[in-house]
C-alpha cells in the first residue's frame, strides 16, 4: 500500500529538504571554516610570536652589546682599578659621572649602569645610591674563567629597587679586565626596564601591521620561568602581580584555545624561548573569529530569509497552485458525479486561469453535450417504449431472433399463444412450440427466409405449452443490417385457432342447415313427382298422405328457416331486446294455449304451479315467448301420451326461477353436454321425432344468458326432464340490436 | 323384361327420415323389386345388412346412433360386407367437411337427395345393380 501524497505535501518535504539541505551545508561550512579560521589565527599569532622574538633578542641584544661596548671604555677600566687598588671616593664620583654623563644617555632602554667589583658589591654606579648595594644577584659566578670580555650575561627578569625606582628589571653583565693585565676586575650591569623589553614585543613590525591591526584586542606577553606575565600593566612597583596559566607555559605553541585567567575565551600561541621565558599572544575568541561569528550571523540571517521565503513560497503555492488545483479536482470530481453545472472560479493569468478557464469551457460543452444527449436518448427512449409499448400490445405474438434462430425478444402475445413465460422464450429456439409440422414444410421456410432470403408466409399448427394445439397464421422474415448482412428473424404469428373454429362452425352451420333445408325439399320434391305419377296408379288415400307429407315438410322449412334467422342474429348479435313488464304466469298460460290442441291429442296433464306473489318483470315479451315455447313444446313433443307437464314459477332470491318438468324420454346421460349445441339432437329424440331441427335449446340457452339469466337441466333418460331458467327479477338485460326475432 | 329379374334382389334401405324411406321403399316396389328391407339408423342397418346379405344397401348419412359412414366403415369389415353393393343417398354436398372420408369407403355411388327426381334414384339403382 502506497500513501497518497498530496502536491501540498510533496512541495513543502521538497522545500523543507532543500532547506535542510542548505542549513546544514553551513553549519558543516561554518565548523569546518571556524576550525581553519581558528588554525589561520593560531598560525598568524605564532607569526606574531616569532616576530616578537627577534623584536624582543634585538632589544636585549642591543642591550647587550651596548654593556660588552662600555666595558671596553678605557675610563671605566682605569677608574674601576683606581677605586679598588686606591678606594678613592672621588674616582668612584668621577667613574658615576662619566657613566650617567656619557654612557646612560647613550642607550635610553639603560636606566642604570652599576659597576661591580669581583665580589659584588656596588662600587660605582650612574646613581651614586646604588654605591655598596650588593650586585652579586644580577651576576652569576662573576668569577668564573668564561666571563670575559665580550661575553655579557642577561638575567632573569627581577625585581629590583634601586636607581630611585622600584620596578621589573633585566641586569645585563659584562666583566670588566684591566687594560694592561686582562685581570678581570669587575662587571659593569646595565639595568633594563621590563616595561621596555615588554613594550619592545609591541613594537610596531611592518610586515604585522596587518595582524596587529586587526586584531584590536591582541595582547602579547612574556612569562618568565616562575610563570609571571612581564608586563607594566601587571606590575606593583617590583612586584609581578599576575602569574600566567602555567598549561600555557608548559605546552608551548600547542595550544590553541582555552579560558584565560580573566575568563576570557581566548585563541593563542605561545613560544618557549630558550631563556626559559615563554611567548604568549592571544585574542579573545570573539574578535579572532569575527569574520567567522559576522559569517555565522549571516548564515542565520540568510537561513531565516530563506525559511520566510520558503514559507512565503509555499504560501503562495499553496494559495495560488494547491487551492487552485484542489479546487479544480474537486470540481472535476462533482463533473464525474454529473453535475454538469459545476464551475471553477480561477481567476489568474498563469496556466491555472487558463486551466480553469478551459475547464469550465468543457464542462459548458459537457453540459450542453449531456442535455442534447439526454434530450435525444429521451426522445429515442419515448420512441422506443411507444415502438415497444405497441409491439408488447399488440395481439399478434411477436418473436424476435437471432439468425440462429435463438429468440431475443418475445411480446406478451407470445406468451399468451404458447403459453410459455418469457423468461422460457428468450434465448429457447421457435421449435419450443413448433414441431408439429411436416419436416418439408419447415425446410421450405427455412429456404425461404435464410437462402432466399424472403419472407415466408404460412399457416402452421403449433403446441401449448400444456399441449393443446392451435393453429397460427406465421409471417417469418429475414432480418438485415445495414450492410445488408443476415442477422436475424422476426416472426409474427397470428392465433387462428379461434378464427378457424368459428370458421369451421360456420361452414358447418351451412353445411348442416343447408342439409336439413334439403330434406324437407326432398321430401317435398319426391312427394309431388309421385303425386304427379303420369300412370294414374295413385289411390286417393296415397294422394291424401302424399299432401300431408308435403305439407308437413313445407311446415317444418318454415320453422327450420325461422330458426335459422334466429340462430344467425343470435350469433351475430343483433337481435333486438325491447323490455316492458311483463306477468310471466299470463305469457306461459299464452304458450299453454298455443300447445292445446297438442296436449289434447296425447292427453297430457299439466300442473301450473305459479307464485301469485310474482310481479311484472321487465322482459322482451318476444324473447320470453320464444323461450317458453321452446321448453314447452319440447316438454310437450317428448313426453308420451298420458304423461304429465309441471309448470313452475317462483321467485328464488333475487331472481324468477322458471321450472318445466316433463315425464318424457330424458336425455341419455352420454349426450347430456351437447344438448344445447347448435343442431345437436339427442339420438332418442330424433328416433321419436324426426322432424326437430335440433336448435331449439341452443336459442334458449342463447337468449337467455344474453339476458343476464341462466338455464340448466335434470335429466334421465325414460324418467323425465327438468329445465330451469333462472332470470333476474329486475328484468332482462337490454342489448344494442335492431333485428327482431323470428317467432 | 324388368319385372322378371328384380322380385329375386333385396334392397336395404337405412334412412332416418321417414317420409323419405317411405317413399323410396314404394318406388322401389312400384319398380318391380321386392319390398326393401328398411332400417332407421345405422346400428339397425348394420344388423340388418349382415344377417340378410342384400344386393344393394341404400344409405342415408345423417341418422341417430350410427352414421350412415361409420356403417358402411364397419360393413367394410365384415367378408361379405366388403364387397356390398352400397349407394350413398344423403342431402350433404360433397364439398362438406362430413363427407370427406365417403370415397373410404367405396361406394357404388353417392347422391344428392334433393338434386335428385326419385325417379332417377331408381334408375341408378337399377345402373348399379346393372341392370340396364
């Protein structure tokens, strides 16, 4: 897993590494500088050092030389044996003028000028005090055979008190020879003031100028073998007040640095002389290193500008780039979310500006690009549910299918005539529901609409899918891209299963009442050829029965052809209902009376049970007499003679209930379904009675569920039939035809 | 030269309708043949057929219990039966979807009742019988 680093982010580790970076070069830079400043320091002020060596061996050689120069003056040498073989006092004055009139004025460092004799003491002197003062310190073994002249001795630095002034001294020695024998015979000691050899080491050297001009706090100091700083500025009359760090002494020229003993941080060098003395030239750490503290300050300052910068930068970027860009990305985000209305509010005039700019152009154009695009898919949206819409209406099945003939697309329709959901149509093959063809008559289709590549047009018998069979007017074509490749079928079929029973029932219907029209006319046609028998053969008897077949036939044609009216406005439905209120029990008793010469002849018994409570209902009287005669005459015609016919009228609920129960043939419990076909005649009934055209119950049934009512039967066959009618009370439906029923 | 010959033929006459068996049974012995065997549906006319073997079975289509072709269909399966001479009287054209299985069953001939003068019904009988 990788964190996502954000540019804000990225910029300100790139920044601040930058700024590591830098600070840390400096401070590297800065140690490494401070130490080499600090050795050009140490090494300029052992410089120095050597410097003030010669400075401070010239002087003292100087010195030197001007003692080992007096000890050779005659006037000295003479006076000096005068006063030791003689101890004159006058010599000694002469010999104390001659020094502090001729040689003390000679040499300015020389502030006095003793003369020693062997053992000592003070026998002459610039200053006529020091005269018997012991000298003896300031000479070392004066006896000694290497003393001699030309070879001059310089001591230690000392405190002395003579001369009138009490201070730190030098005592340069030089011995004294007689001028005839050589024999030494005394020393003569030049006194130096250590304020002036120490002042001598400030002395101005041309090629230090530089350094000592820098260097404003540099201080240069001797220490002597007892570790005092010979300097006026430590001095207490005679007395050495400051005793220098003894490290310093001991480690000569090594070291570099160290706290001074007036708690100064200082950088030094010191130089061990051969006399035992040491060299000591230090500046304090502040001022040697100043170029390096003014380069440390800066460094801080360039650091603190360059972090302000950086800040100020990032800053900037932030307001100016991050924000900017942040803002883009989130305007890009709610673009990819679909707000198409989503603008940026950039305003410069760098890439960003440009940036936001064109990005609110896209997103302007997206809007517009999405809103047309929205409108068209929703137009082609509308369009297509419309297209669908209609063809998932229409009653014709609809199949779409690959040209594999894998279906794609079923309609409802196609669900309804094979009875199979879609999801079992969709990606299943036309053959789900097909098969019922000859093989050749699907080979031709097939050729039809894949090679030849036209449509076919067909009738075809299909199967359910619960296994009834229907027949379907097919209309199969190829379907084409626009390249005018094959790459599909569509299939409509249309269910003719209906069409083609009610076709069939209609030519039945002609074909059976055709039939039954001829047989009164044959009968009719025969009867009167044999009537008209040229031969003259035909008894009167035979002629009166010949007649009466003839008009029995011609009887039932008329009945036959007003039944067949009947029949035709019955299914076509327009016969007219026309309702008034009728009194059920006087338009049966009208029937009853129509049928009475009938009823006489097999000497029927009829029972009228009728509910006298029975109100006038609103009903077609026509449709009602049809109804009645129909259950009456067939009541009437087949039961026997003697038998007897119950008449019921009733209210049961909200409906008249009307009962006709006869003691007839019944009807064979086999034949009981068919009974209210059209034509359809029970094999009993036509045996007894030929002439029934067999639609009587068909318009009984016909009209009455027309009128909202219902009609069913209890049959058995030798015992009787009950036929019941069951109407509602608040009268018979009205219908929409015009055509009278025949009665 | 007819009455010679047709005493000794039967004919079976299976017809529902009375009025036309009644006068076809009287043409048929105003003709000179014996009285006609009559039966009034299918079943009969089987029965009949079978037990008296007769020269020429007139056959009406439409009756109650059997039809006139599922008759004829049965009779065909008997030894004797297949052979019978059997005339198709019905008042079906044959264009009706009822009669399309008529030529199943061999017919002698096949007619329209009411096309037909009765007259001419006979002298085919007589055509079938061959006896002109």
């Amino acid at each position: 897993m990788f964190k996502r680093l954000t540019i804000g982010f990225k910029l300100i580790s790139g920044l601040a590494a930058i700024l590591i970076l830098v600070i840390g070069v400096s401070v590297i830079t800065f140690i490494t500088q401070r130490d080499r400043i600090s050795d050009a320091v140490f090494d300029e002020l052992t410089l120095i050092n050597n410097a003030s060596r010669v400075a401070l061996l010239d002087a003292i050689d100087g010195v030197r030389r001007r003692t080992v120069d007096f000890s050779s003056d005659g006037f000295i040498r003479d006076a000096t044996r005068g006063i030791i073989e003689t101890g004159d006092p006058k010599i000694a004055v002469a010999l104390g003028e001659h020094l502090r009139k001729n040689k003390l004025v000679l040499d300015q460092a020389i502030y006095g000028l003793n003369v020693l004799d062997p053992s000592g003491t003070v026998i002459a002197s610039s200053d006529s005090h020091e005269i018997g003062k012991d000298g003896s310190q300031y000479v070392q073994n004066i006896e000694s055979e290497d003393f001699t002249y030309g070879v001059a001795q310089v001591s230690d630095f000392v405190s002395v008190d003579n001369f009138g002034i009490s201070t730190v001294a030098l005592a340069v020695a030089a011995p004294l020879t007689d001028k005839t024998t050589g024999k030494r015979i005394g020393a003569l000691v030049s006194f130096i003031r250590a304020g002036d050899i120490a002042s001598a080491l400030k002395t101005k050297n041309a090629l230090l100028t530089g350094i000592n001009e820098r260097y404003v706090s540099m201080d240069i100091f001797l220490v002597n073998k007892d570790g005092y700083v010979i300097d006026e500025r430590y001095f207490d009359g005679a007395r050495l007040t400051r005793q220098a760090d003894i490290a310093t002494i001991l480690q000569c020229s090594q070291q570099k640095k160290y706290v001074n003993i007036q708690g100064v941080e200082v950088i030094n060098a010191a130089l061990c002389m051969d006399t035992g003395w040491t060299l000591v030239t230090e500046v304090p750490v502040t001022e040697a290193l100043q170029s390096i503290e003014d380069m440390r300050n800066g460094l801080v300052f360039l650091a603190t500008i360059l972090v302000l910068l950086i800040l100020m930068i990032i800053y900037i970027i932030d307001k100016k780039v991050i924000n900017p860009i942040k803002a883009l990305a989130y305007a890009a985000q709610k673009l990819g979310e679909g707000d198409f209305d989503v603008r940026t509010h950039i305003i410069a005039s760098d890439e960003l500006g440009d940036l936001s700019s064109e990005f609110n152009e896209t997103a302007e154009k997206l809007k517009n690009a999405h809103d047309l695009l929205a409108k068209k898919i929703r137009e082609v949206t509308e369009d297509f549910e419309k297209f669908k819409l209609a063809v998932d209406g229409t009653s014709d099945h609809v199949v779409i299918t690959d040209k594999d003939g894998v279906i794609l697309y079923a309609n409802r329709a196609a669900e309804e005539t094979t009875g199979y959901a879609r999801s079992e149509l969709i990606g299943s093959r036309p053959s789900l529901w097909g098969k019922q063809m000859p093989t050749e008559f699907y080979r031709e289709m097939w050729h039809t609409i894949k090679e030849q590549k036209k449509s076919f047009n067909g009738e075809i018998t299909n199967k359910r899918k619960d296994g009834r069979l229907y027949i379907a007017e097919a209309h199969v074509s190829p379907l084409f891209d626009e390249q005018g490749n094959l790459y599909g079928f569509v299939g409509v079929e249309r269910d003719i299963t209906r069409q083609k029973e009610i076709d069939k029932s209609k030519t039945e219907f002609v074909s059976i009442a055709s039939h039954q029209l001829r047989t009164p006319l044959t009968i009719i046609n025969w009867y009167i050829e044999m009537l008209s028998d040229t031969q003259g053969t035909v008894s009167p008897e035979k002629q009166k029965q010949y007649f009466e077949e003839i008009t029995r036939a011609s009887k039932r044609m008329i009945e036959l052809v007003n039944a067949l009216l009947n029949v035709s406005r019955i299914d076509m439905g327009t016969f007219m209902v026309d309702v008034e209120p009728v009194n059920f029990a006087n338009a049966m008793d009208d029937v009853l009376r129509d049928l009475s010469i009938q009823i006489a002849q097999k000497n029927l018994k009829i029972l009228r049970r009728y509910d006298s409570s029975l109100p006038s209902i609103n009903a077609d009287p026509k449709l009602l007499r049809i109804i009645m005669q129909n259950l009456l005459t067939n009541a009437v015609k087949y039961t026997p003679n003697n038998g007897a016919i119950t008449i019921e009228l009733s209210k049961k609920g909200a409906d008249v209930l009307i009962g006709v129960t006869d003691t007839g043939l019944g009807i064979p419990a086999h034949q009981q379904d068919k009974i209210f076909s059209k034509f359809f005649r029970a094999d009993n009934a036509r045996e007894r009675e030929p002439d029934g055209n067999g639609l009587g119950l068909y318009i009984v049934k016909s009209l009455i569920e027309h009128s909202g009512g219902s009609v069913w039967f209890i049959s058995e066959e030798n015992k009787g039939t009950v036929f019941y009618v069951k109407l509602p009370l608040t009268g018979m439906l009205v219908g929409k035809g015009d055509k009278p029923l025949a009665v | 030269m007819n009455q010679k010959v047709v005493p000794d033929i039967r004919i079976l006459i299976v017809e529902d309708e009375e009025p036309i068996l009644s006068a076809l049974a009287e043409k048929i012995q105003q003709t000179g043949f014996a009285e006609p065997l009559k039966a009034r549906n299918g079943e009969e006319g089987l029965e009949i057929a079978l037990k008296e073997h007769p020269d020429l079975l007139l056959v009406d289509i439409l009756m109650p219990k059997m039809d006139g072709i599922t008759m004829v269909k049965e009779l065909r399966k008997d030894e004797w039966g297949k052979s019978a001479k059997v005339i198709i009287l019905t008042n079906f054209d044959t264009t009706d979807a009822i009669l399309k299985d008529v030529a199943l069953i061999e017919p002698s001939f096949y007619l329209l009742k009411s096309n037909w003068n009765i007259d001419d019904v006979v002298v085919k009988i007589k055509e079938v019988l061959e006896l002109i």
